[in-house]
C-alpha cells in the first residue's frame, strides 16, 4: 500500500481485524519500526525508514508477498487510488491479473520507467490482439528520453503488423523519435517514398 497507510486499510490487508492490526502496530511503534499519527478520525501507519519497509519485504516468503500484492491490488483498486499506486503490485504479479487496457492505463500513469518495465513484464505474457500492450513500450521509451530505440521499436510493430488500425500509435511515435533525433529529412524521404506509390 505504501510507506503509509491507514490501520484500517492495514487490518485489511492482514486480513484480521483492526484491534489485533492496532496490538501489532503499537508493538512496531515502540521498537522504532512503525510510527503512528491521527489524521482526522483515522489512524494512519508510517514506516520509520525505507530499509524497515524493505527487510520486511525481503523476509516475508514469495507466496505470501504475492497474496499480500493480490490484497493490496484490490483495496487500491475498491479505494479509486491512482493508477500509479498499483504499478508496483501489478510488477509483483501475474499481468494477467487484470486487463490489458487496464495494464496500459497504469503503464502511463506511472513514471515512464516504472511504466515500461510493467509493460515489458506483461509483454508475451498476456494476450494482446489489439496490440495496446505493445504500441505503449515505444511511447514509453520515448517518455524515457530513448528516441533511437522507440524509433526501432515502433518501425519493428509497423512492419510487422502493416495496415492493422491499432497500429498508428506506434506510427505517431516513430515520427516524433526521428524529429527528435534529427532525422526529419530521412523521414520525410521515407514518407514520400511510401507515399508515392499510392
């Protein structure tokens, strides 16, 4: 859920109730771990520093990390966080857990280089037949500051896949990654070339 999170949401998450969460949490607190501030009528749960966040990730066992993301995702996803909030628990998990248009929505909610490691994660491992998945890695590498290879990563899906409509992002993104490079003459050379056949 993040470096802070309610009690409640807390309690949810461990899948228990909010007084046992509460026993718990004030136990952490005195060690140093936790901290806990009042915000309004909620009691909100802060890690004390990333290092406790992450030895507590790196302790807890892989099945139980992925249920813990599975939860996380859900009540993320019933709160209405923003989409950037669940690239991290999507990387931990399957893709397929939620839908492809989902996965793309979250991809380029996030920071540009979250958002193409959770596209090059999902990448092969779900189904994509309007190829929305893969017209976002080279938007995404361009969003990175890679125009070379969003160039050669668009020009690859374009002709792989020709006239098929889902295909124009990748044609947009091509364009804007060759005016970035330089290369508005070869591109405009390769344009006319296309174009004069037709």
């Amino acid at each position: 859920l993040g470096r802070t999170m309610t009690l409640a949401d807390l309690a949810a998450l461990r899948d228990t109730t909010e007084e046992a969460t509460a026993d718990a949490v004030h136990a952490a607190a005195e060690a140093q771990l936790l901290a806990i501030a009042t915000e309004g009528e909620r009691d909100e749960v802060t890690f004390r520093h990333d290092l406790v966040m992450a030895a507590l990730r790196d302790q807890t066992p892989p099945a139980t990390r992925r249920t813990l993301h599975r939860r996380a995702l859900s009540l993320l996803q019933a709160s209405g966080a923003r989409a950037d909030r669940l690239a991290p628990h999507l990387l931990a998990l399957e893709p397929d857990v939620v839908p492809t248009h989902e996965l793309v929505r979250v991809a380029r909610s996030c920071a540009p280089d979250l958002g193409l490691r959770l596209v090059e994660h999902a990448l092969g491992r779900v189904a994509d037949n309007d190829l929305a998945l893969a017209v976002t890695r080279p938007e995404l590498l361009l969003w990175c500051g890679q125009p070379q290879l969003a160039a050669e990563a668009a020009a690859l899906l374009v002709e792989e896949h020709g006239d098929h409509p889902g295909i124009e992002p990748a044609r947009a993104v091509y364009s804007h990654a060759m005016f970035l490079m330089g290369k508005v003459r070869a591109f405009a050379a390769d344009a006319a070339e296309d174009l004069g056949g037709h």
